[in-house]
C-alpha cells in the first residue's frame, strides 16, 4: 500500500511531483548544482519545490501566488482529491500548455488521470514511470496499431 508521502506527491490534476527536477533538488545537491550551472545563476538561487499538495498549489517555480486554478477547483472549490473524481472530468483547465510542452510534465494531465482512476494509486506510482515513457516515446507504426517503446 502506498505511504501517504508518496499519495501526497500526486497533484489533483495528475502529475507526480516526485518525477520533477525541482522537487528530487530539495535534497539532491548535485542536481541542484546541474540546474544552476544549466541556468547560469548561484546555486542558493535555484528554486526548488516541495510539491503541489504539501504548497496548497501555491508552487513558487511556477509564478507563486495566487494559488494553481486547477488545486483551487479540486480541493477547495469541488473536494475531490483528483479531477477524475469531478462531475465535469475532463474539463478545459485541463487543457494542454501550449509553452514548452517538451520541458515540463503538463501536458500529461488527462492521461494520468485516466490512469489513476483505472488503476487506483498503489498500482499507478508502481507503474508511472512506464506509463509516462509510453506517452512521451510512444509511437504506433500504423493507425489502430499497437504501441512500439
């Protein structure tokens, strides 16, 4: 059974912050000395995060304030713990960044959704890493054919 650490690093909206960068440099020193050298600046300048859940969506790397739209929907508007769980699953906050889709996790969003709702949490963290290299490495040689990794 998954601890509630490892549940907390799953975002309402489906992406697990224990896969980020930003999140492994809290106690990964050498990382966060790569993503300072990466982007020219001081080591103690390099914003790290402690995830969505445990920042109540108000996540420093990405603006800070106000709180993420979709956190405040899911939990503090509707109460669920995921978006799959709301009545207007899937809904266009869900939407896909348009802005450096090859960087950051968000557009991954509804598939991991659909994937946590099926599988429940225990077997997604345990799958995540297979799923996500399906989706980002996927590729299907024909039209209704199966997925080549």
């Amino acid at each position: 059974m998954t601890g509630d650490n490892e549940r907390m690093l799953i975002t309402p909206c489906g992406i697990y912050c224990g896969s980020c960068v930003l999140y492994r440099a809290r106690t990964d020193q050498v990382l966060r000395e790569k993503i300072a050298q990466r982007q020219g600046i001081p080591v103690e300048e390099v914003l790290v995060c402690v995830g969505c859940r445990p920042a109540k969506g108000n996540i420093k790397v990405a603006g800070g304030t106000p709180t993420c739209d979709i956190y405040a929907c899911a939990v503090d508007d509707k109460k669920v713990e995921f978006c799959y769980e709301c009545e207007d699953f899937p809904c266009l906050k869900l939407a896909p960044c348009a802005d450096r889709a090859q960087e950051i996790p968000h557009n991954t969003k509804v598939y991991n959704l659909i994937w946590l709702q099926k599988l429940g949490v225990d077997a997604w963290l345990e799958r995540y890493a297979s799923l996500l290299r399906q989706y980002l490495r996927g590729k299907k040689p024909k039209a209704g054919g199966a997925i080549q990794l």
